[in-house]
C-alpha cells in the first residue's frame, strides 16, 4: 500500500513546480521530499520523474500519477468527511432549510439534540445532503423524489408586500407581482428561494439587498416597499408599528403562496417525526 504522505508530496510537487516549493508547502525538508519521490517510484516500479542536474519533472506516468492521487485523495477527504457529518447525525438532528420561515417556526419550539443550519442551502443535490449524512433534515418546498427519502408537509408561507398607504396599490385589499413593476424594494439578503421568486415575478423591478441589520434600519426609516409573510411576525426584528405608513397587501399569485416539506432519510424516521409533529403544530398558528 501506497503511503499517503507519498501521495501529498506527488501532488504538491505538481501544483509548486519545484521541490523546494512544494517542500515549503508541506513544511518539510527539500531533502526529504526528494526521499519520497525516489521512495513512490521504487514502490510503484515505475519512472515518474525525469531528473537533471538544474530540474525535476514529470514524465507522462508521472503526470498520471498525479491525477489518480488527486482522486484518492479526493476520495480519503471524503472519507473522513463522511464518517463526521455520520456521527454528528447520530448524536443531534441537524436541519438545513432553502428559506428562513420554516426555521422561525423551529425556533418557537422546545427542542433537544436538534441543532439549525442558519446558512439557506441552494435548491439542487438536496438528496445527496440527507443521502450523505450532511443534515438529518431539508425542508423543500416540494417532496424530494427518491424511495430512500420520506417527505413531511409542514406549512404553507404566504407572501405579501408592505406598500405606502397612501398610493393607490396600498388601497387595495389584494394586488399581483405584475401590478409591483418598476417599484424599487428593499429585501433582506438570505429570504433563500423567495428571492428567485420575486426576480422571476418582477423582473423589471429593484431589489435592494441589505443584511438584517441593515435591512431593519432601512426598513423602519425610508419608505421602500418591502415583502412579509404569515411568518414575519415571529422574528425578533419584525416591528410593523414602526413602518405603519406603510400597510401590508396581499399578492395573489399562486407564486406568491409556498408548501414546504421536511424531507429524511426513511432510516432516520423514529427520531425525527416527533419533531415534525411539533413543529406542524406550532405552524398551524400561522397558517
């Protein structure tokens, strides 16, 4: 078996360009690298280097050699990665949301051995994070399709937007995202998939990101528009008196409405669904 340090010093020799580079890299001697180089080819029986007086390097073995310990190493780090995120998810349910509502409603909840991902995740490869054991739990809004995944309805978001009360939109009991065109809105930076949402309904729109705390600055001081939800009133920023010259109005798109699931691995199912059941319940206070 091909000893792992021999394989790093394969590898950093052929990212440096020189042994001495690469010894650096690794923060070992120059003479000691050339030991494993000499020491790969004699265990391999192969010739991976060509060496002159003034320089050393590849030949096309060697250039080979590189990319299949490139991929073994690839391959031990996910390994160990692997055997981590397995571990963590034996000793405390770990949950990943592609928005920010589902985890307010998680939060007003008594819970043990659970811990939140804070950072939204991005709508692709969601089975491959529960199939690899990165989180116990991903809420979708819509259930992951495969036999080893079990998928939980946990609620409904409803979007609306928070308009100045004395334009015409902000009369009306109910306006759609078509009615928003041209309008300039500040937006909190981590709303997750809402944002494509709204960049796909408004196309023509503004959307001033901001993060939270200057998102709740902007938002209590100016008279941007800005969007809500059913959810909103659960974060700890949320104050709708000091923005009540401006009224929230419904959006009526269907778009504007969101199902969200709690999707796990099916093996994981006895830990995992009485918290589900509590955090449907707790829902229902919104809906």
């Amino acid at each position: 078996m091909i000893d792992y340090y021999l394989l790093l010093e394969l590898t950093a020799f052929a990212k440096y360009g020189t042994l001495a580079a690469a010894a650096a890299h690794l923060g070992i001697s120059q003479p000691a690298i050339t030991r494993g180089t000499q020491k790969l080819e004699e265990q391999l029986g192969v010739k991976l280097f060509t060496r002159t007086p003034n320089k050393i390097t590849l030949t096309k073995t060697g250039e080979y050699a590189v990319q299949k310990a490139q991929q073994l190493l690839h391959a031990n780090q996910k390994f160990v990665e692997d055997v981590i995120a397995f571990q963590h998810n034996m000793e405390s349910i770990i949950v990943a949301s592609i928005a920010p509502g589902p985890l307010l409603v998680m939060n007003q909840i008594e819970r043990r051995n659970v811990t939140i991902q804070q950072a939204l995740i991005q709508t692709n490869n969601l089975a491959e994070l529960l199939l690899e054991h990165k989180f116990s739990c991903v809420i979708t809004n819509q259930p992951i399709n495969d036999r080893r995944i079990h998928s939980l309805y946990l609620g409904q978001e409803h979007l609306s937007v928070r308009i100045n009360r004395f334009s015409n939109l902000g009369g009306q009991q109910s306006v759609a995202f078509h009615d928003l065109s041209g309008l300039s809105f500040i937006v909190r930076d981590d709303i997750g998939i809402w944002s494509d949402i709204i960049q796909e309904e408004i196309p023509d729109a503004k959307f001033i990101y901001q993060r939270e705390s200057d998102f709740t600055e902007i938002k209590n001081y100016s008279i941007f528009p800005y969007f809500e939800s059913n959810l909103s009133s659960i974060s700890s920023t949320w104050d709708p008196e000091i923005s009540n010259d401006r009224v929230p109005v419904k959006l009526s798109d269907n778009s504007a409405t969101m199902n969200f699931y709690a999707n796990y691995l099916s093996e994981n199912q006895e830990a995992i669904v009485p918290l589900i059941n509590l955090w449907q319940d707790e829902w229902k206070k919104f809906d």
